[in-house]
C-alpha cells in the first residue's frame, strides 16, 4: 500500500486558466480590501523547476492509493487527512454517489498526516506517518482537516472530528503533537447542522486570533485571544455579485490569510469553495480589514468545474500560492472511484516565475 507522496503525471484537464484581470496586481483597481497579489487569476506550477517534480507538465503533487481529500503547507511541511483502503473485498461505489466525492465507507478511519519538502520546489514532499489519530471520546473514530500555525516557537494543529474542532500543539513543526484541553475549542452549537469542520486559524486584524471554519454550507467564524479558547461570531458577511448562470448555493472550506496593505493596514483574505446550482466547485477570494465583513473580488481563481479545499501561502507581500484539490484519473485500483483527488499548486500573479533566468530568457 502506497504511504508516501508520489507525483503523478497526467493530471485531468482543468480547464483554461482564467484570464488575467487588468486590475491584477493594481492596487487602485481592486476592492478596497483587496489590494495584494493572490486576489486575482492563478496559474498552475508546470515546470519541475518550479514545482520539484519531474515528468509531465501539469504533474499532480500528491496521489494516494489512500484516500485523500486537501491538505496545507507551513513552512517545509505538508500536512493533509489521508485512509487507507479497508481490505478486499471492496464495497462498491453506489450509482448516486456525487461525482467528485471519496466513498468513505470504503476506506478506514481518517488521520492526519506530515510531510516534509524533499527537493527545491513547492511541490515536491517526502511521505509522512499519521502525526494525530482519533483517541478521545468527543472525537469519535476519526481526526481530519488539518490548519496549522506557529506562534512564539510553538506549532498548533487545528483539527476536526465527530464533535466538533479540536487543537493539539508541538514545539515545532517537525516535532509531536500532543492534544491541549479535553475537549474541542468548538463543539457542535457552533456549526448550522452537524459539527463545525475545516478550521482556518490566522492573526485578525486586531491581533486576536480568528477561526474560520465550514458551519454546514456557510462559512463562519469565532474569534480567541490565546488562540486556545474560541467565541463564534457568528457567519461572515460576503458582499456578492451576479456568478451567473448557475447560482451560488453554498460557500465552504475556508482557506484565512492574513497580510498587510502598502500602507501597513492589516486584513484578511480569505479564500474558499462557491459550490453552484450545477454542481461545479469554484475558487474565489474576499477581503476583510475587520474579518467578519467581506468583500469578493469578481475573478474565478482558477477556472474549473472541480477544485477544492483551497490553503493559501503568502511567499512576500506579492506572490501566493494557493494549494487545492482537484480530481483525478488514473491506472489500477483508484479507478474504481475510492479516491479521485489530487493535490496542485498554483501562483499569482500570473507573471510570476520561478524558472531559472536563463530558462525565463529562452521563452
């Protein structure tokens, strides 16, 4: 059974990349509360150069014969929720099953795993073992959705389970997480329906620390001052704008980034799922200088019907990376529909390259 990151070449067309917007990389023509880099239309890392990996262009980061949903890069670290097959016979996949979606009851409980980069290059992780499992009683039988942040030397995973999201702390990122408190930060009466899932944890602009997380197809979020204890604001506010054809019904999976404007005003970008009428999952961004009320700017991320679980990482005050999941197809056993994710990475603005000079000077 595969247990470590792989690349994979071939990765299923995503479609064009969105065109570049005049406004990208304009301060005076963005939404007030979007002036960096990373707030309009990404392109996806080709060369091996750029991304560490070699073989086809469009090579995927990370395939598992595990199932595999998103994952998040801090520092030279990846961390994602990854199962393993249960054993054979396989159940098979029901006709209704949502397209897109892992058929978990053919995979074992979920876990979270570390991976730490291997070469030069934002895509390229040596495999990991399962850093957290499900061991308390609120967390049920399984741990997943990973967010990690450092704060004075200290790494701090933020997790969810059955009963809501939990947080467990490191002295670092390459060290053992050992669970804080005993029981999540937020339970059940913070999500719509359900447990809330997805934690995104960032520094607001006020310098308390705020969480952003999936409340059953709205996004919300709760505000601590010691990162430890949570009180839930309450949904955040979208200023929106006519998507089109197929209407919005949901906004999930929040990815937070916090930066700072020109003129040292912090904000937050959040980045996060439009799930439509039709079906299709697509990547926006909205800006906060408060980080409860946003505004969204109007460029698809990257233009596909399929990508998910955005994790957005500031490399200076003007490149991103934005890391996601889209599905795959490939060979052998994964075919039969229990795993149909992969992880890509991707940057803006658009001109941005990280190929050799003399490669930048040959194109």
């Amino acid at each position: 059974m595969k247990r470590g990151l792989v690349a994979v070449a071939g990765l299923l067309a995503l479609g064009l990349i969105a065109p570049a917007c005049s406004t990208i990389g304009d301060p005076g023509g963005m939404p007030e509360a979007l002036p960096h880099g990373g707030t309009g239309a990404f392109r996806v890392l080709e060369a091996p150069e750029e991304t560490g990996l070699r073989g086809t262009p469009g090579a995927a980061l990370l395939l598992l014969e595990d199932a595999f949903v998103g994952a998040m890069v801090q520092g030279d670290f990846v961390f994602f929720t990854s199962a393993p097959p249960v054993e054979e016979p396989l159940p098979m996949v029901p006709e209704d099953h949502p397209a897109g979606e892992i058929f978990w009851p053919a995979f074992e409980a979920r876990r979270i795993h570390r991976g730490a980069r291997r070469d030069d290059g934002f895509g390229a992780f040596d495999g990991g073992g399962a850093i957290l499992t499900a061991e308390a009683a609120w967390e049920g039988e399984e741990v997943f959705d990973p967010w990690v942040v450092e704060d004075g030397g200290v790494a701090r995973l933020y997790y969810a389970a059955d009963g809501g999201i939990g947080v467990a702390e490191a002295p670092g990122l390459d060290g053992a997480f050992t669970r804080v408190g005993d029981g999540p930060v937020l339970g059940p009466e913070a999500a719509a329906t359900g447990a809330p899932t997805r934690p995104s944890v960032v520094r607001g602009p006020e310098g308390d620390w705020l969480m952003y997380y999936d409340a059953g197809g709205e996004i919300r979020v709760a505000r601590s001052s010691d990162g430890l204890a949570f009180t839930p604001l309450g949904p955040i506010t979208v200023e929106g704008m006519d998507l089109g054809e197929s209407p919005e019904l949901e906004r999930a999976h929040p990815g937070a980034l916090a930066v700072t404007t020109p003129a040292g005003r912090p904000l937050v970008r959040l980045y996060f799922e439009s799930i439509r009428e039709d079906g299709a999952h697509k990547l926006y961004v909205a800006g906060s200088f408060d980080g409860v009320a946003f505004e969204r700017h109007e460029v698809e991320l990257l233009e596909s019907v399929d990508l998910r679980y955005p994790a957005p990482v500031a490399l200076d005050e003007r490149v991103t990376l934005l890391y996601a999941s889209t599905r795959f197809n490939s060979v052998g056993r994964i075919t039969r529909g229990l795993q149909k994710r992969a992880l890509i990475v991707s940057v803006a603005p658009l001109s941005t390259s990280f190929l050799p000079p003399e490669e930048d000077e040959a194109e």
